[in-house]
C-alpha cells in the first residue's frame, strides 16, 4: 500500500492552477513567492540546497538562459496540471534510466524517483548525500561522478 500523501503533496497538481488563479490579483512573482514560503512549511532548511551556491549559478549563467515567455509558461503550467492523468507505458521504454535524487529532498520527488526507477525495465535509482532540491549544485562531484559510472555502464 503506497504511503499517504501530506497537505502539501495533495494539493501539488493543482499548484499551476493557483498560480494561475491568484496571478491576476496578487501578481505572478508575489504567488510563486508565497508557494516558496509554502514549501519552506514542506520540508526543513537542507531540503532548499545552498541557496549561496545557488545563486552563485544564476548570476554565472542566467543571461545564458533565455526568459520564458507568458505562452511557453502556459504550456508547461498545463502539461503540469495534466500529468497526473497521463498514462505511461513504462514497460515500453527500454533504455536504461538514472533517477537521481537528493538525501534531503521533500519526500514527494523521493518516491516519485523510487517509482519511476522501479517502474521501468532498466531503471536505477541513487539517492545523493546531503543535498536538497537543486542537488547539482550542493553536491555537483558526486553528480558527475555518479553520471560517468552509469553512463560508463551503458556503454558496456
């Protein structure tokens, strides 16, 4: 039987919805800011990650990445409302998978890793040590080195 699903995991797949609902009042930036404290509520301080090294990519990389327009958020803010009713034929995929995730990650995305690695035929799953959400960027050896045994796997 699955484990039950806190508050905060129930209401998830409405999350874009929200936003979207509470945009034209509050204004986009002032929602997400909200859903931010939200998720504070949601797991401890090591699951945000080290919000300086973080930041740190941003200012190294943001102008590389190009703003999302208000169509293209709409999309994804709609494939995200959608996924929960999509179907999935996991048995079909055949490549092999890396599900990474970290130690400290809100307990959601560690099941839906653990599910998707068991799910699919050659699935692996590996949880990395004391890192949060943006595990890359707390824990980014282990990462690359994590990614160059698997892929040094796949090649055989």
């Amino acid at each position: 039987m699955p484990e039950p699903l806190s508050l905060g995991e129930r209401i998830e797949p409405y999350r874009p919805a929200l936003v979207n609902a509470l945009a034209p009042l509050l204004g986009r930036e002032r929602v997400k800011d909200l859903l931010v404290r939200l998720d504070s509520l949601r797991f401890d301080e090591r699951g945000k990650g080290d919000m300086a090294a973080i930041e740190r990519v941003h200012d190294r990389h943001g102008d590389d990445v190009p703003a999302m327009d208000d169509a293209e958020r709409a999309k994804v803010d709609a494939a995200l409302e959608r996924y929960h009713e999509e179907f999935i034929a996991y048995d079909e995929i055949t490549v092999p998978s890396l599900h990474l995730v970290g130690e400290y990650e809100i307990p959601q995305v560690q099941r839906h890793g653990r599910y998707m690695s068991e799910r699919l035929p050659d699935g692996e799953f590996r949880e990395i040590p004391k890192a949060g959400h943006v595990s890359y960027v707390d824990r980014p050896a282990f990462v690359r080195q994590t990614l160059r045994e698997f892929c040094a796997g796949v090649r055989g």
